[in-house]
C-alpha cells in the first residue's frame, strides 16, 4: 500500500444523483483553469445532456478539459455528442475501445469502473455514481441507490496525480503549488479535520490495495462493521474476516441488492448467505430500488467510499478508485444513514428462509462459489492485450478554430 495518509480534508457526503449532480455541475461551472474527468458510464439522457454543455462552456472559456471514459461503459455516444465536446476543445479518450462483434461488444473485463472528477487540483469527487438520469429519483423504480464524496485539502493532489498517471501527461502539465489548499473556499463539509488515503485497485502495480485495506480494517475491528454493496462476491479472506468479527463479538452487518439491476448477482450473493449468517452476520436486502452502492464503516472512525465492489471484477479485474477516511463525523453520519436505511427500506434476511431447499442447493453454492472466485485467473488463460486509451475525437486546436 503505497498511498499516504492525508491529514486535514474536507469532506461532503453525497447520496445519490440529487445530490451529486448539482454538486459536480457548480464546480465545473466554477472551474478556472483544469477539469479532469475519469467516469465508466456517460449516458446521453438529460444527465449526459447538462454534462457536455458544461464541459463545453468550460473549454471556452479556456479551461483545459481533459475526459476519460471507458470503451465498454460508455459506447454508445452518438457522434454529434463527440463532436460537440471535440470542436470546444475537450480532449476525449476511452480506455480500451474494442469493435463490436456481431452487434456485440467484446471488451468485458479489465474495464475502467473508476470515477473520479478533479476541478483545478482544488475541489475533487469521488464515488460511484456515473452520469446517468438513472442516479436520480424520478428515474422511476430502477432508480439506483448510490454514493460519492466531495472532498478539498491535500487529498486532492493525489487524486489529480492518479488521473494524470493514467493519461500518462503527469511530466507535461504544470504542478500547482504546495500549499494551493490553503486558498480554497471552504465545503459545507460534514469534517474539515478528515485523513484520507487514496487507493486505488489496477492490474500491475496495486492490483490488492483496496481488499488489503479492508482486512487490514476488518482485523482490527472491535465494535462494528457494515458493508452495503452492489456485488457482493468476495474471496475467502474476506469472508472469513467477516465471520472471525462476528465470533468475536463485533456487530456485523451486511446491506445487500433486494431489487437487483442484475439478477444474477444476487443469486450469487444469496450463495454466500448461510456460510455467513450461522456466525451472526445480519443480513439486509434493500427493496426500495437497486442498490449500487460500494461503502462501508468500521468502528467508529473508518470509512470507504469508491468505485470497488466486493466481487472478483472489481477486485481482480477493473480500475477502482476508493478514498480510505478516517473521521468521526463522516462515520456517524453514514452510519444513521445505513441504519435507516436497514430499518426502514430493507428486509432483514433470516437463517430459517436461507435454509429451505439448502440441502439440493449445496452442491450448486459450492461449484458456483469455486468458479466464480477463479474465474479472473481463468480469463488470463484468454488471449490477453495491454488495455490502452484511444482518442474518441481529435479536439481541434484554438489556432484552427480561428481559419
């Protein structure tokens, strides 16, 4: 775990598209020098809309705009979307574009799941909720449930840093100054006094960093955990620390998909249920809408907030980018959010309903559960390529604009 530790950010919650989105739009609309935008998924509904106009205002009024989405994510922007961002000035680029198979897209795995936003190294997001109008309410019932963070103080250089390294442009654009977060406008923030660490998951260099940080967190658990994920489909250590906590007293909790945009992930979570709960594992699933979320708490200072899952794509498979804090506050305040949530909006899942059947089914939750957990080391056998990032359009230069 290379990333340090960051003392003194600020640091926002935000939940949902409702609050996100106008968050996001007010600092691009306040941007004054650089906006670095990584995302999996742009889509072209009125989220995808407001987006590009923003960014297109940025750019002219001279702010560099650089955005990096993924190849598999975002494929479906139409061409006159592409070109409206590329004659302002932004610069485009996916990360491994693959052609289409017959009408099929091939480029599943190694995918960019990250999302982060940097506004001028001052202001930074990130989370894991896309630019989608499916993050907001009045989406309808497939609406998701989701997270971000909005953060300010030297955290954000790290951020800045990751997603130059990832444009590979970090040796050309001037650093900003040491002490830059000194000057910047205060967040309504739920801490200003937050450590952080920015971890992030890739297949070379840090390809354990963030399943380390949650075992190193979960070890040392002495009060409470709750996890409430997405996909929930982790490997042997980390259920085996989850269920080693609930032995030893911790009070541990799992929110989990009810109403899944993905059936099959439940069923594969549902695999998991009684190997957990016969240990003292709760277990919820939320039914209000799909839950998308990739959070959790430890104790009563840690937290995560990010892209990752707790499945094999996420953890074996796709850049992630979660922030590790270390706050009181923001602890608290996920923590009654999360108990609310159990108790208002969830189902509490019980050993006697996990149990019917179990007897034909273990069989299946044991072959299932082995397949799944070696199945990144399987798609290694497949012929491999080096993901690159590949322009969507060549922004015209401002002395071509002028001809």
């Amino acid at each position: 775990m290379n990333s340090q530790w960051r003392a003194d950010n600020q640091v926002q919650l935000l939940i949902n598209g409702e609050d996100y989105f106008p968050s996001v739009f007010a600092a691009i609309d306040c941007a004054r020098e650089e906006i670095l935008l990584e995302t999996f998924i742009i889509f072209e509904d009125k989220v995808g809309r407001q987006l590009q106009q923003l960014l297109i205002g940025a750019a002219r009024r001279g702010v560099r705009v650089q955005m990096l989405v993924d190849g598999y994510g975002t494929a479906d922007l139409s061409h006159d979307y592409l070109q409206a961002l590329s004659d302002a000035g932004v610069r485009l680029q996916a990360f491994d574009p693959r052609p289409r198979r017959l009408g099929m897209r091939t480029n599943l795995f190694r995918r960019l799941h990250r999302k982060i936003l940097v506004i001028d190294g001052e202001v930074g997001f990130v989370g894991g909720i896309n630019y989608s109008a499916d993050h907001l309410a009045d989406f309808g019932p497939m609406a998701k449930q989701d997270y971000a963070v909005q953060v300010r103080g030297p955290i954000v250089a790290d951020l800045r840093q990751a997603t130059l390294a990832l444009l590979a442009e970090s040796a050309t654009l001037q650093r900003r100054s040491r002490h830059w977060w000194q000057r910047a406008l205060p967040l309504d923030a739920d801490s200003d006094q937050a450590s952080m660490v920015l971890c992030i998951r890739d297949n070379q260099d840090h390809p354990n960093d963030i399943e380390r940080h949650y075992l190193k967190a979960l070890t040392a658990a002495r009060e409470r955990i709750t996890i409430a994920n997405a996909y929930f489909f982790p490997g042997y250590r980390l259920l085996r620390t989850l269920r080693d906590a609930a032995r030893r007293g911790v009070k541990v909790t799992l929110v989990l998909q009810g109403m899944p945009d993905m059936p099959l992930v439940r069923l594969c979570s549902r695999l998991l249920y009684n190997y957990l709960l016969r240990d003292g594992v709760r277990i919820f699933e939320y039914c209000e809408r799909p839950l998308h979320g990739k959070v959790a708490l430890i104790d009563r200072h840690w937290s995560t907030v990010g892209s990752s899952n707790l499945d094999p794509l996420s953890l074996s498979l796709n850049l992630e980018a979660n922030l590790i804090i270390r706050d009181e506050s923001l602890n608290e305040r996920l923590h009654e959010h999360l108990q609310d949530l159990c108790v208002h909006r969830c189902k509490p899942v019980c050993r006697q309903r996990v149990m019917r059947g179990y007897w034909w089914r273990a069989p299946l939750i044991f072959l299932t559960f082995h397949f799944i957990r070696h199945f990144p080391a399987m798609a290694g056998w497949l012929p491999a390529h080096v993901p690159r990032l590949k322009p969507l359009l060549h922004a015209r230069q401002p002395a071509e604009k002028t001809t």
